[in-house]
C-alpha cells in the first residue's frame, strides 16, 4: 500500500487532519479514563460500580450486558448529560476569564501530543520513522513549555470565580506546579546528557530517546529505568504533582476547597478541565513511557524491529510496514494504559499530603535529591567517557 | 491513674520516604481489587433487616384478624411531628369484635412528617402500632407519602401475641367479673 | 510571503500586549498581557528558526516567571485591584525612554549596520537558536565571557535574597 497520496496533499490540509485525529484519538481515551477510574475505585473498594444504565434501544442485543456492566453507556450517559446540562455563569465572576480558563485548560492539553511520537515503523529504505504529529528535535523541551502552560487555567479559574475556595485552590496549584517542574526538568537531565554524551547527537528529541534505549547489547537495549531509577523515581513523583493528581492534589482537595479551583464551574466547562486532566495525565505518561520505559519495544533488550522481524518469520504479513506501526502504537499505548491504571491505583490508596508536606517533599527532599542525581550521573558520564 | 508518657519513636530513613507505606498499602489495594464485590445490587437484592430494626410505623391486628387501635389517640397526641391524623369510630354492634370500645374510621401518617421516634409504639397502651422493618418509603407525590389506614394494615400484618385482652375482658364480664 | 503576513501578525499582538501591560488598569489583567507578549516573542523566535529559544522562551519566561508574577499579585492583593494613575514623572520619563530608543534605533537604520548585520547572518548555515547543540557551542565558546559573568550575577542575586529572607536568630546586629 502506498501513503504517498497523504504527503501529496496540501500542508494546511494534512496538519488539519492530523490536529482533528488528535482530539479525535484523545478525547475518547480521555473520556474512558474517566469511566475506568469510577470502575476501579469501585472494584478497589469492593463494589461493583456503574453497572446499570443502558439504552432501551439497544438493550435486545445479545451480550450488550457487558458493555452495560462494564458501564459504557453510563459514560455516553455523563457525556451527554455534561453537553445539555445548563451551564450557569455564577454573579460576580469575571466573566471573560471565568469563560477564557477551561479553553485555556484545552489547549495545552491537546497541543502537548503533537510532539510525541507513539510507534515507528521501518521504510523501505530499512530506516526507521517515528510516527509523530511534528517530530521536531527539541520534543522533550516542547512538551514541558507548552504543557507549562496548563497552570494558568488553574490559576485564572481561581481568581476568575471569585470565590475564595477556588481562590485559595488557585493559589496552591500555582505554588505547587512551579514547584515540581523544577524537580521534574531536573531528573530527564541525565538522560539527555547521557545521549548527548561526546559524540552523540545533540538533540531533545523523544523519538532518539527511545532509539537510545533500542541499541543492541547490554547496556544499550537497558531501559533507563534501569540504569537511571532515582531520576525515573523522581520524575515520576513530580509528575503526580504536576497532574494534580493524589497525593498531590492540592488544588482540588475537596475536604478543605470544596472542589479546588472548579468549585464555581458546572456542566460543559467543568467537563474540559476534567478532560484536560486526563490529557495530562496520558501525555504525562507517554513522555515517562518513553524516557524510562523504552517507548514502543515490548520488553526491555528486545526492541519492536527484532521482534517484527522474528514475527515476519511466522506471519508474513507481518514485515508490512502498517503492521509494524499497528503493533508499536498498540504497544506504547498498553503501557500509557498501565501507567494510568498505576496512576488510578496510587490515587485510591494513598490519603492526600497536607499542603505544608507537598512543599517541604517538593523543595526539600525532591529538588536536592534531582540536584544529587544529576551531579552524580555528570560525573559518572564524564568519568565513563574519558 | 498515673500518666504514662509514650515515647515517640523516630521515623527511620525508609519510613521517612514514605515508600514502604506506599507500596504496603499498594498490595492491599491490589488484593482488594480482585477479590469480589461485597456489596448488594440493592432494588433486586435486599438486605437482611434485623427482627427489631424500627422502620416505617405500622399498624397491626392481632391472630383473630381484630385491629387492635382502639383510636384512643394517644399517638396522635405523643407524635412530636404531629405525623399522625386518627378519626376515631364506633364499632357496628353486629360486628364480632363490637365488645371492644372503639376502633379507627381513619388513620394517616404522613411520612413526609415522621421522625421514625417509636414514640408512638412506645405510648401504645393496645402495642397496636409497631415499627417495623419497612425502611424504604418512595413517592412521587405528597400524596403518596401519606399512609392510610388500609396500607398501614397491609404493611403491619398480624401480630403473633396471644393477649386477647379485650376477648377475656368480655368472659370477665359475661362470669359477673368486671374487673 | 506567508511568513511575513505571520511575522506582522505576531509583532502586532507582542507590541499591542506589551502596550496592555502599561496601560491596564488590572493587575492580573496586565500580568495575562505579559503572558501573551512573551508568547508572541517566542512566536516571532519561531519565525526566525530559533525553535529552541521559542521553547525556552515559552517555558521559562510564560511558564514560570509570568506564573509568579501572578501568584504574587493574587498573594498581594486577592482581586488583583486597580493600578493608581499614572504620575506626571513616569510619564515624563517614559516618554524621555522612548525617544531614546526611536532615536537610537534610526541611527541604526540610518547607517545601514541592520541591513549588513542581517544579511551576515543568513550566510550562517545553522541559526544559533535553532538546535540544541548550536546553541550550547555558541553559549560555551562564544559567549563564554558574557554567560560567566551573568551567572555570576544571578548568583550574587540569589544570595541577596537568601540573605534577606532569612531570620539570624542571635544575630541582631546584621540587619
Ligand atoms: S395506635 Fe395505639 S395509641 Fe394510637 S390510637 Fe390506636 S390504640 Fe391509641
Ligand atoms: S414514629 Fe414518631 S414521628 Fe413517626 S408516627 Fe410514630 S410518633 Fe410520630
């Protein structure tokens, strides 16, 4: 099959289609984190959760039972309801920001995946092509610019409501997001420095990242969790924070803020900062996916091109390049899905952090510890590139 | 009593990390998670309600099929959301229970009102109005919510006591007894 | 063609905002107009090729800095109130900046040192701020004075504000 067509067409066309495939691959994702969330708190707490609404339409279909128990009507049922439900503006909110703060939640949100890539496939030519919105070579960069962007809807929700619970909300996501970025940007440091060693690239880009950690031999097909666990650790705790999610979600701790920084928000508008969590967080974890977990290879020393190629002995189809990126999307997007289950399962264990803790976690242990490891890896680096 | 003062331990390193405590409550967490549900698919499934669980008011006849309210009323006066409107009535002369003083034309409770007190079983001197295990009252409308005295028969049923009071009342009387 | 459509566009909207900064009456207004400047400053970066510079921009400068700014205006003053007018010196002295700065600007146009400068810098192959490693050669072999020295400042600002933050207990005689 031949995708030259696709290339043929004009730019403004090709980037419309791939920013429509975004939200059309992202909103849905989103939307059924947001469903298994409730199904695995619920089964984590010993109940059966949604499990009952379904269409009288549809209900004569044999097996739709499981669709219905797994609560997949109950999500068109909340989606709808958000779309038709009346949206109030309260009195005495500033309006233009109280509007502007959940689009302004949106666009970060989406913007963020169009620089990572999610599977790669070999050309004719035997080379290998990352599958990306906009491959640029300061992707990692990319992603936490823009996506540091995220905070003002925050902030500006808070102070737009004029209230002081999303005030206050506000406040403590702004404190806490400047807070474990520094840590955060800290921690990929190694990595990069490490790919970057004498003789590398020079590059930020994700899709090398990956490369890096598919290279034949011992240390080169290690995941970087492997050889860098403080730094994955840490990321991984700055990117909690980062997503407000448990134990870090002070913005929103609903037994002191009411609902954080959305309290004032309702139906439609609620619902975009509820999807943009969620965007965050899946963006979040394919950039850790990627960093520390080897991208699109199936298991660490075992990249995605051998085990094409092993396959493509037994199935011939399988040396096709479509299949090849088939198998490393449906790879990389398995492991966004575990680290979101891991994201859920952390949130319905662990009780939230008190606001002092988050700071003293944040500025006292977290950024000295990423300052250490970073340190410790610039000498190790120096030291193994003599 | 003397005051004994507990020394509190210091954290060690690990415990300070808190990542021992996460992963110990991450197991159990996990465990829970594939164990099955414990809870009942409520509408379909009903709970075990205990015999002496005080739920919607109700009144009761006893194993000779008489009601025994004798409308005196006292509920109506103890209920301390006046939930309860009794009409009080005679009994036909003709009828099999006619020895007994009176009996209610009309009894309503208005669930919207009551309290679930037991006021009302306590004050009782006929244990004509019991509290029983109906704990869920669902309406559409005010109306609804308002228990007449048909209904409050239906949900009270009989009550297995063998008092008879009012029949060995009347063989008292019938022996030249009156008390 | 396009380019410079877009290059007038972003110009427009750094300079229209920058202007917003001044004359808002509300802080938190002025300090989202910043945001929006600094966006549109990474914006033109993008228009130069120097998509690292842009990224940088927008992570440091919008992300950050802006971010704190606001956080401080809302800690100051919760709904961020109404700037006091203008007082005749600041208009004065403003006015007095900005004739210096048409003024030196049109010595610099005038004597033509733009025009040689700009098209010195399209025979470069690769632009400074485009990748990450032009840009950190540069930084260490060009720059290397001018980086050291404003790092050094940075630090000798850091310093101050640990120095001023903290309460020396025993030592009254310090402040
Ligand atoms: S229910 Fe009992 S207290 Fe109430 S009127 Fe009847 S006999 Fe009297
Ligand atoms: S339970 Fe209490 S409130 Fe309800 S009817 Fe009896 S006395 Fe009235």
């Amino acid at each position: 099959m031949d995708f030259s067509f696709y290339f043929d067409l004009p730019l403004w066309i090709r980037l419309t289609l791939q920013g429509l495939a975004v939200i059309l691959v992202l909103f849905p994702i989103a939307a059924a984190c947001s469903m298994a969330e409730r199904k695995i708190s619920a089964w984590i707490q010993g109940r059966p959760g949604p499990n009952r609404t379904i269409p009288p339409l549809l209900a004569w279909v044999p097996g739709i039972w499981i669709l219905q128990k797994l609560g997949v009507f109950q999500l068109a049922a909340d989606g709808g309801k958000f779309v038709f439900k009346e949206d109030p503006v309260p009195g005495g909110v500033n309006k233009f920001y109280f509007i502007a703060a959940p689009i302004l939640a949106m666009i970060p949100a989406l913007s963020t995946v169009t620089v990572v890539p999610f599977g790669a496939y070999l050309d004719s030519a035997g080379k290998l092509v990352p599958i990306v919105l906009a491959n640029v070579d300061i992707g990692l960069l990319a992603v936490f610019a823009v996506s540091s962007l995220g905070v003002y809807a925050v902030i500006l929700a808070g102070w737009a409501s004029n209230s002081k619970y999303p005030f206050l909300g506000g406040v403590r996501a702004s404190a806490q997001l400047i807070s474990y970025e520094l840590s955060m940007t800290l921690s990929v440091l190694p990595v990069f420095l490490w790919i970057n060693a004498p003789g590398g690239q020079g590059t930020l880009s994700l899709f090398d990242v990956v490369q890096f950690q598919s290279q034949p031999g011992f240390w080169g097909g290690a995941w970087f969790v492997f050889t860098m666990p403080l730094s994955a650790f840490i990321f991984l705790v700055a990117l909690f924070a980062e997503t407000n999610r448990q134990p870090f979600d002070m913005p929103e701790s609903e037994s002191d803020l009411v609902g954080g920084f959305h309290t004032e928000y309702g139906a439609f508008k609620w619902s975009l900062f509820f999807v943009a969590e969620y965007c965050h967080m899946i963006v979040g974890s394919a950039v850790f996916i990627l960093l520390f977990f080897g991208g699109w290879n199936p298991l660490p020393w075992v990249t995605l091109t051998d085990s094409v190629n092993a396959l493509a002995g037994v199935l011939p189809f399988a040396a096709h390049p479509l299949f090849m990126g088939a198998l490393g999307i449906a790879i990389f997007l398995g492991k966004i899905l575990f680290s979101i289950f891991f994201f859920m399962w952390v949130r319905w264990t662990l009780p939230r952090f008190r606001y002092d803790q988050v700071m003293n976690i944040g500025w006292k242990k977290l950024l000295p510890l990423s300052i250490a490891n970073l340190i410790a890896y610039t000498l190790g680096i120096a030291l193994l590139h003599k | 009593m003397a005051v004994i003062q507990v020394e509190r331990k210091p954290l060690s390193l690990a415990e300070r990390t808190y990542i021992p405590q996460i992963i110990g409550g991450l197991k159990t967490t996990l465990k829970h998670f594939f164990q099955p549900t414990v809870t009942l698919q409520y509408p379909e499934q009903r709970p075990e309600i205990s015999k002496n669980y005080r739920g919607v008011p109700t009144l009761v006849k006893d194993p000779n099929g008489r009601e025994k309210c004798v409308s005196c009323q006292l509920c109506e006066f103890v209920c301390p959301p006046k939930a309860i409107r009794i009409t009080p009535g005679e009994i036909p002369a003709d009828s099999p229970h006619a020895h007994v003083e009176k009996a209610p034309q009309a009894f309503d409770i208005d669930m919207l009102r009551c309290i679930y007190c037991g006021l009302c079983q306590e004050v009782c001197p006929e244990e004509a109005i019991w509290l029983q295990n109906q704990f869920s009252m669902t309406g559409t409308s005010r109306a609804e919510m308002v228990n007449n005295k048909a209904r409050l028969y239906e949900l009270g049923g009989t009550l297995p006591d063998q008092h008879f009071k009012w029949d060995k009342k009347k063989a008292a009387e019938e022996h030249g007894n009156a008390h | 063609m396009s380019s410079d459509i877009l290059f007038y566009l972003f110009a427009v909207l750094t300079t229209g905002s920058a202007l917003a900064v001044v004359l808002n009456k509300n802080t938190v207004a002025s300090a989202l107009s910043l945001l929006i400047s600094l966006v549109g400053v990474a914006a033109l970066f993008v228009l130069l090729d120097a998509f690292l510079l842009a990224a940088l921009m927008v992570f440091v400068y919008a992300g950050a800095v802006v971010a704190l700014f606001l956080f401080i205006v809302m800690l100051l003053d919760t709904y961020g109130g109404d700037r006091k007018p203008f007082k005749k010196a600041t208009i004065v002295a403003s006015a007095f900046a900005l004739a210096l700065l048409v003024l030196g600007l049109m010595t610099f146009t005038r004597r033509g040192s733009l025009e040689t400068s700009v098209s010195a810098a399209t025979t470069e192959v690769v632009p400074v701020g485009a990748s990450l490693r032009a840009y950190g050669e540069q930084l260490f072999t060009t720059y290397l004075l001018p980086v050291q020295i404003v790092g050094f400042l940075l630090l000798i600002a850091m310093l101050g504000v640990i120095v001023l933050s903290k309460k020396f207990e025993g030592l009254e005689d310090v402040k």
